[in-house]
C-alpha cells in the first residue's frame, strides 16, 4: 500500500514539472531573438520508469516515474516582418518552434495526470483509515 502511496507521489511530482515546462512554453511562444540573440527555445519533458526492466521482469511492484530529463528543440520559425524591432537585415525575425495547440494538449494530459494521481492517494489514504477502524475494532 505504501508503494502505491509512494508511486503517486512520483507521479504527482512528475505531472507539475510536465505543466511548469509545458506552460513556460506557451507563455514564451511568441518570444523572439533579438539580432545576436537567441529567442526562446521550446522545451520538453522526458519520463522514464524509477524501476530498471530486469526488476519489472522479475515482477518487482512498480515505484512510479520520474523526469528523466528536460530536453532543449533548437529549431525556430523565421518569419518575415521588416517592422518588427527584433528583424535581422533581412527583415527576418526568429520565433521559437512552439505550437500552442500542442502545447495545451500536452497541459490537459499533465493535469489528467496529476488528478489520476491525487485520486489514488485519495482512494489509499481511505484505505488506510479503514484499516486503522478495523484495527481499533
């Protein structure tokens, strides 16, 4: 029971790194580079499980998941907009490869996310309360 407590747990931490990342992107969608400057990069979150495949296969209880790292995407968009302050002689300026629409999916997984999670430690801690009124008889 204390596993699935601690599973959620990582499961409750990993889902708001996922929405701070996700959301930093969508607020930075339109930040451009100035010239000489980078604009802002989207970033991603990369999970992975907190057991390794051999204790999985030798049936090990799962011990939830973690950021295993957060990933930089390099690519921009350039758009034409000689008025813009940020263009470059060209008249080009540089966004950042952002899709906001994809982006607020990936916000709407992360909080289905977390809400799976908090309902589990919801449904273990009323376990664990019967538990106890069993136990004081």
């Amino acid at each position: 029971m204390f596993q699935a407590i601690n599973a959620s747990g990582s499961g409750l931490t990993t889902a708001r790194k996922w929405m701070e990342v996700t959301s930093n992107n969508i607020v930075n969608a339109n930040t451009t580079g100035a010239p000489g400057a980078e604009p802002y990069h989207r970033r991603s979150v990369v999970l992975e499980s907190n057991n390794n495949f051999a204790s999985m296969l030798d049936g090990a209880p799962t011990n939830g998941v973690k950021v295993k790292s957060i990933e930089t995407d390099r690519n921009e968009n350039l758009v034409y907009d000689p008025t813009h302050p940020h263009a470059n002689e060209e008249g080009y300026v540089r966004y950042p490869n952002i899709d906001v629409t994809a982006e607020m999916t990936n916000v709407m997984v992360a909080q289905k996310m977390y809400e799976a999670n908090t309902s589990v430690l919801n449904a273990n801690k009323k376990m664990l309360d019967k538990d106890l009124e069993i136990g004081r008889g």
